[in-house]
C-alpha cells in the first residue's frame, strides 16, 4: 500500500530516537523583529490552546486567543481528573521514553504513527518540569518528591496527578501562563466568542469568522496562521463525558475548507462512568480510571441477582477482568474494559435497576489500606472496623472528590456499597489529519491536541490525553510553527475587507439567516438527542456493516428534517445560546455521517472501533494489518460525498502482534 | 414529555441585556423527576418554552460535572442553592419538595453585569488574573521537577486553595460583593510554594489594585463566602493574603 499523493506527513529521516532532536535543531527560525510583526490565531483555550498561545506569545508572536466560554479557564480539559503521563522513570520501575512509546503504539492498536507518539513520549517529561515550575501542586510524598500512579495499559507507576483533579490544576497552569501573557498586551483574548468560519486566500489560512456570542455580531480576524485547538466531538452522541459546550463546528468548518478528517469512526467509550438515570439525562459523569487501581471489577455469577452488592458471597462474583486478563487484570485498557462490561451487561449479568452496569469495589483495597496504615501506626489486634475505618481515610485521600460527586448524583454512599458504573463515551481519537509539524492539509492551518488524530491510534490510554494537549502546545508548535512562518515574512497583514473574508463573512450570515427562517415545530435538542441515539446505538461500542448502512440513511434523513423543521427562537444579535446550539447540532449531523461512512470502510476491529463481523473465538478485536495499517484521510467533496486518502502506517521499530494482556 | 412526578414554580430573573431593566417572570415547571439535576429541571423549562414559542431562559453551564465554575445561579438568596459544597450543576431536585416555589436570580455585584437573565460577566476575574495571578516562568526555563522539594503538608494546603473553580459564588454570597475569598485563594496557593514566594510581593499588590479597580467591595469577615463555596475555600486564605498585603505595602514603601 502507497499513501495518497496528497498525504505528506513530513516525518523526518533518520532513527527514531534522534528525528525530533535533530528536526528540532534544523528547521526553520524566525528572527525575533520578525515574530512581532506575524500574527497567530488560536482557536480553543483548553491545554493545547493555553500553552501553545502562552509560549508562541512570550516568543514574541502577536497571538488572539478565541474560546466560546466566559474565561479561558473553563475549557473542558478542567474536568480532566486522573493525572498526566510523563516518562520520568521516579519510580524506579523501569519507566523510560521507548516504553512509554510503546505502551502508547500499542494501548492505540497499532493505529497511530510512530514518529508522533515517540516524541510525544520524549517532551513528557519537559510537561511536568513546566507545570512543576508554575506552581501546579502535583502530589507529593513525605519527602517532598512527586507522587505517582498507574493508570490502564500500563505497568509501571508514571501517572502523575493532583487529587482527582488533575486537568484542573494543569489548565489552570497554562490559564496563569496565558492571563501572564494577556496583562502585557502580547495575547488579545475574546472570549464568548465563537468561530463560525476559516478564511483561505490562495489556497492558505489567513483568518477566521467570529461571532461575539453576547451582541451576536459576526467578526472578521486576520492571522498568519491559525491554530485549531478545538478538542474532540463526543458529543455527536449527544450524552458523553464532554461538556455541554463541546462541539466539532471549528473542526468541521475547516474539513470543508480543505483540511482532511482522520480516522473519524475512532471513538473512546470510557468503562467507568455513571450510568444513564433517565430520558432527561444532559450529560454523563466520568469516574477517573485512577479508581480502578484500587477498585476491582465485577458482578454476580448469577443471572439476575436480586441481592445486594453486599449480600453476594466472595465465591459468587465474577470478577471478569481479573479472570480474562489475569496479567493487566482490572487495567486493561479503556477499550478493552468497556467491551468486557458491555459483554456481561448483554448477557444478562449487570446490576441496579436498568441492569446495564457492573460494580465498582473498594472494599478489598480499603481493607488492605487499613491494614497498613495499622501496621504504620503500630496498633495491635485492632478491630476489623477500626482497621476499615483507618482504610477509609486512605480512599477519602485519594479519591474523595470523586467520592462526593458519585454520592451527589446517585444518591448512594460510594464508601458502604459499590459503585455502579457503565461504559460512555468520552473522547475521540480521530480528528483533523495533521502532518509532523501538525499542520493540516490546508496550509497555514494547523490542529493540536484532541482536534488532531495524531497519537492515539484507535484507543487512547488514560492521562495521556493531557500529556499530548500539553506537549502539542509548549513543546511541538513552538518549533514547527517556524517551517511555515519564516516562509511568510514578507507577507503584511491582510485588510479584512479583503474579498475572501467578505464571501466568508456572507457565508455565515445567510445561514444564520437560513436557520431563523425554517421556524419548525421541534428544538435543536429534539435533533440532538435523535442524533445521538442513532450514533450510539450504530456507531457505538459495536458496530457492523449492516447498522452502518442503515444509520447513513437514517442520518440523511434527519439532516433533510432539521433544515425543514427546526425552531431556532429568538434574535441574532442577542445572546442567543438556542442560535448557538443549532450550529453546532447541523454540524454533527455531518460529521456523524462521515463517522458511519469511515466506520463502513475500515473492515476490520481495532482498538476503540469495533465491527462485530472481525473478532477472535474469545470476542477480542481482530485488525487486519495487511489491508488497514493505514490512516483514513477523508477529503470533502460537497454534500454527503467524500473522498478517501490512505496515509500508510509503517512501523520500523515495533513489530505488529495481536494486543495481549492475559 | 413526562419526567416525573413534582411540580414546582420557578420565578426567575428576566432581564434582556446590561443596559435594560429586568424584573421576575413566573414559570411551571411540571413533570420533574427528583433524579434531575437543577439545570437538567430548567432544560425542560426551556424546551417546553421554546415548544410553545416563547423564549427559553439564558443561562451559563459547560461542564455539568462541577468544576469549570460556568454555572452561577443564586437560588433562595443562596448562590449554588441550599446544599453547601456543591455547584447548581451539582444540585438535584430531590433538595427541593413537590409544589416549592423556587426563586432564582443572577449573581449580582457592580463587577459582575448581567450578560442576559442568569448569564453575567465575569472577566474582571480574568483580569485580576493577568495582574498577577501567575509564576513568571516561560516555557522552557523549568528544571527537573525533583529539583524543587516540597513538604507534602504545603503542597496539600496549596492544592486546597487552587481548587477555586472561579465561579463567583464568593462575590455573589458577600454583602459587600467582596472577591477577597477569590484572590486570596490564588495568592496562597502561591506564596505557599517555594516557585512562587521568588514574586510574592508584587503578585500581592498587583492582584489587590487589581480588585478595588474593578469595583469589588472591601471585606468585613463575616464569612458568608467561605460558607458559600462550593470547593470549600478556607478564610485563611484571606488571613494569608492580608498578612502578605501588609508585608508587601511595607517593604515596597523602603524601596
């Protein structure tokens, strides 16, 4: 197989180890006097979006920063909790740069590049150095030296994290860092702004479209680059981990401009979350992975179990992870565990009312921790309470809050009964395809952290969301935003009424214009929901040909009804937040239409996209490298017709094998 | 579409942007499941509102989880609603009984204008942000993070002061529309630590001129925010920072 000739990934020559140290030290600068005069616009203020425009700005670039939210600081990389890899080997346990390389190519189902992921796993450490060096308080040990965790797919301790809150702390890092660069003038922040539109001239990204979410105006922004930090599209499944605000319109407004999408169909459904209460349900809460290094996984070995979770003997739980996978045990990777949760559920073995959850249990690990903290304390013969008691304390410590939030929603004390947990969907491994130096195929555009399909393969292992948001922004664009820019010093400002952001500019005023004129009977969230069901029952955990096919037409179908029957209220030049929504909703429509097309094509199982057609005897997904080892690149040909470019995959340092973690 | 069996009545704040007078619209709320959350409640309102042709209620949220600080209603003359520790995305409808009648306002405070209904503007926080809410360290410049040792009790007293989530509630609960608790609880979190205490002093009095210029009250302890929270940020932290303002004012007045 040959990549597409309109796929260059420009991955440097030369062994793995040295291509980024010596591209790094080889491509192009731009001489300070010359950083002042170029302009950068970043889109999205979450990890990605914050570092990169904190460090191009104290570089000396002119850089805005856009977000649809009030402040920088609520991106949803807030709600990030478990922690962010980096291999810093403190533990000494045989950590290092290639076996987090590996652990990453692999827990991806050898669908990601390697170039990518080793440098990725070579800045991991530089992460935490920065963030250290903010003032981020990362757990520490009594002697004062970073703590660490593990997290799945992995088994060594180089997660590194602050309580359950680990993206908080770690965007507020890069928030100072950018609110540092804001009060000296080198950032404009707007927020309550959205971008409705990228404007190309000559084939390159000189701008956006913006609307300023409070007066409704539309804005035109002239860069000469435009960084898309944009995050991921969960929610075209309508209920996922992301946050209400979430959406793929950036992203998707680019993909029609030129930028081709990547492997699409790729989609996370984390094992641990809490389950669906009902049909006013808006979103869904994650419970950190972290918990499952301490919390085992199981349900009755009886089907339809009335009992309670405390009333099952020992003998009669199934602890289905530890079983199938003795060597990885409750840490498979995130792929792996929600299949095998789904698998119980459907054969009839869940648990709680809806029966479609598994539980959660801290009661063993609390027991042990007790136990030790009794040993520490030098008690003798202390009562089995008093051990429980002591145990406690250690899980409120680590995981607390996540504690709290549980009870909060559920109503059921996390510390006297299981959890019950069910499999949802939370982040999305395809996105914008962008080469080595995360440029798209449109150039002078480029997409960082969740919004680039570039590391992660077809599953994601847990904390290494943050770590790529964070290298993407302080320590990739840094560098290989000068291969383009140094191109580009001769090139002054463009005036915005240049004809380009004139026709973009109408662009999205007829359609808002369009969206107010239908004046149909049902909501945007009518739309959604339907959206999100179709997506989730035929592009979900399982997948076949079959439903695929049909959730095309269906999909078509409902795109036809939400241009002839949706009711967006209000004005434009209001803060209209129903005008706002019905933007994003047409636009995952679309893209949920590529997502069912991609996840047709890609005949094979792998990773977080598994069609029911390939699997193993024992139900594990089965790839077929010699026809998919290959990233789909699909190009945008107008109105439900796209184009497929291969980018092939080869791997020179890792040899393709059959994930096993029995 | 049913939900549920509680009905309730909701008056809420209507107001159509900063520069126009609002007043309070009386809504139903019927069908309401107790598993609900409080914004998941008003999103029925508002598809019921839309359904029927008249115009939804604007409101702030994101994250829906409690943590990006977006959401912001002041619900029975409590910001967050009546459970402590908790943001409004946090609370569920099983806090409240079948035929309440519940009243929800905006956060007030001559800093915070009202946006529309329940939305309001918050970037004066981003603002005292910018005055010194930070370690000046550009990337690039860190050392191995094993290299800064910090005693475990610091880093835990720190890391309670940085989970602030910026949401207001302080301003909002405070009779004087105070951002002490806000401020203080990024000063702490950073003169707690040794790669903070280098710009202790400036960060101090940046941030406070900051506070006054943008038309927050001045504080008289009576605690209302810590009370109010929802991420429990201790009034020490506001002792700490009074203690740093002084000592700062003093110095930089020798130099």
């Amino acid at each position: 197989m040959a990549s597409s000739s309109k796929l260059n990934a420009k991955i440097p020559e030369g062994i793995l180890e040295d291509k980024w140290t010596k591209y790094r030290s080889t491509v192009h600068l731009v001489n300070p006097a010359n950083k002042r005069s170029l302009e950068v616009i970043v889109v999205g203020s979450g990890l990605a979006g914050s570092s990169a425009a904190a460090s191009l700005a104290e570089m000396g670039y002119k850089v805005k920063v856009f977000c649809f939210q009030d402040s920088p600081r609520r991106a949803h990389s807030i709600a990030a909790q478990g922690g962010v890899n980096a291999a810093k080997n403190y533990q000494n346990d045989g950590d290092s740069v290639y076996r987090l390389f590996y652990d990453t190519i692999k827990g991806g189902d050898y669908r990601a590049r390697e170039a990518n992921v080793h440098r990725l796993a070579e800045v991991s450490g530089n992460i935490i150095d920065q963030c250290v060096a903010q003032g981020v308080p990362f757990a520490r040990e009594y002697g004062g030296t970073l703590s660490n965790r593990s997290f799945g797919g992995t088994q060594v301790q180089r997660t590194f994290y602050a309580a359950g809150q680990t993206g908080q702390q770690l965007l507020l890092g890069a928030y100072s860092a950018l609110q540092r660069q804001v009060g000296m003038g080198a950032v404009t922040l707007m927020a309550r702004h959205e971008m409705m539109d990228v404007v190309t001239i000559d084939g390159k990204a000189r701008g956006i479209i913006a609307r300023d979410l409070v007066t409704g105006k539309l804005q035109r922004h002239f860069g000469h680059a435009v960084l898309l930090c944009t995050g991921g599209y969960g929610n075209v499944f309508y209920l996922s981990t992301n946050a209400m605000g979430c959406n793929v319109t950036a992203a998707w407004k680019a993909h029609k401009k030129g930028a081709f999408f990547g492997n699409p169909c790729y989609t996370q459904i984390h094992p641990t979350c809490i389950p669906v209460s009902g049909d006013h349900q808006s979103k869904l809460t994650l419970m950190s992975e972290s918990l499952r290094n301490d919390g085992r996984i199981w349900v009755p070995k009886q089907k339809d179990d009335k009992r309670k979770a405390k009333d099952i003997p020992e003998e009669e739980r199934d602890y289905y992870l530890e079983r199938r996978y003795p060597a990885f045990g409750n840490l498979v990777p995130r792929d792996v565990a929600s299949r095998a949760a789904k698998e119980r559920c459907d054969a009839g073995y869940g648990v709680g009312s809806s029966k479609m959850a598994v539980y959660l249990d801290f009661e063993a690990n609390m027991m042990r921790y007790g136990q030790i903290e009794a040993n520490k304390k030098n008690l003798h013969n202390p009562t089995k309470e008093a051990i429980r008691a002591l145990g406690k304390d250690v899980v409120k410590e680590k995981y607390g809050n996540l504690f709290d939030m549980y009870k909060q929603i559920t109503d059921e004390d996390p510390y006297e009964m299981p959890m019950r947990i069910y499999p949802a969907v939370h982040y999305t491994m395809g996105g914008l395809w962008v080469d080595y130096n995360l440029m798209t195929t449109v150039p002078g555009l480029y997409a960082l952290g969740e919004a680039n399909f570039s590391d992660h393969g077809a599953n994601r292992l847990g904390a290494s969301a943050l770590m790529q948001g964070l290298a993407d922004g302080y320590f990739v664009i840094p560098y290989t935003i000068g291969e383009y820019l140094s191109e580009e010093i001769r090139t002054k400002a463009i005036p915005t009424d240049n004809e380009a952001f004139v026709k973009a500019e109408a662009e999205v005023q007829e359609r808002i214009n369009k969206l107010f004129s239908i004046k149909g009977t049902k909501t945007v969230d009518y739309f959604h929901k339907a959206l999100g069901r179709i997506m989730w029952e035929k592009c979900g955990m399982a997948r076949s040909a079959k439903g695929l096919t049909e959730a095309i037409a269906e999909i078509q179908q409902l795109k036809k009804d939400f241009w002839s029957d949706v009711r967006v209220p209000g004005e434009q030049h209001e803060f209209n937040t129903e005008l706002e929504k019905a933007h994003r909703v047409a636009d995952f429509i679309e893209l949920g239409e590529l997502m069912c097309k991609d996840a047709l094509n890609r005949n094979e199982s792998c990773g977080g996209h598994f069609r029911e057609e390939y699997q193993t005897g024992e139900g594990e997904a089965m790839r077929d490298d010699d026809n998919f080892a290959y990233v789909a690149a699909w190009e945008y040909k107008g109105e439900s017709n796209f184009e497929l470019h291969k980018e092939e995959l080869k791997f020179e340092n890792i040899k393709l094998a059959q994930r096993n973690y029995a | 579409m049913s939900h549920g069996n509680m009905n309730l009545t909701l008056k809420v704040w209507k107001q159509k942007n900063k520069d126009s007078k609002g007043r309070f619209e009386t809504y139903d709320a019927k069908g309401i499941s107790p598993d609900m959350s409080f914004l998941e409640m008003f999103d029925v309102v508002n598809e019921q509102l839309i359904s029927t042709g008249k115009e939804p209620i604007a409101f702030d949220h994101d994250c829906r989880e409690g943590i990006c600080g977006m959401c912001s209603m002041y619900i029975n003359g409590r910001p967050h609603g009546p459970k402590g520790g908790i943001t409004t995305c946090q609370l569920h409808m099983r806090s409240f009984n079948n035929g309440d009648t519940i009243v929800v306002e905006p956060w007030r405070g001559a800093a915070f204008p009202v946006i529309k209904d329940l939305a309001v503007d918050r970037s004066s926080f981003d603002r005292i942000m910018s005055a010194g809410g930070f370690v000046s360290v550009n990337t690039g410049n860190a050392k191995d993070a094993n290299n800064i040792l910090i005693p475990k009790d610091d880093a835990d007293t720190a890391f309670d002061a940085a989970a602030c989530i910026g949401c207001g509630a302080c301003v909002a609960a405070c009779k004087n529309s105070s951002a002490m608790l806000f401020v203080s609880a990024k000063v702490s979190q950073l003169s707690l630590l040794p790669q903070g205490k280098i710009e202790k002093q400036e960060r101090v009095l940046n941030m406070v001129k900051q506070m006054d210029e943008e038309g927050f009250g001045n504080c008289t302890n009576t605690g209302a925010c810590e009370a109010e929270c929802p991420k429990s940020i201790s009034l020490e932290n506001i002792a700490r920072m009074n203690r740093e303002y002084v000592g700062a004012s003093f110095t930089q007045n020798k130099k």
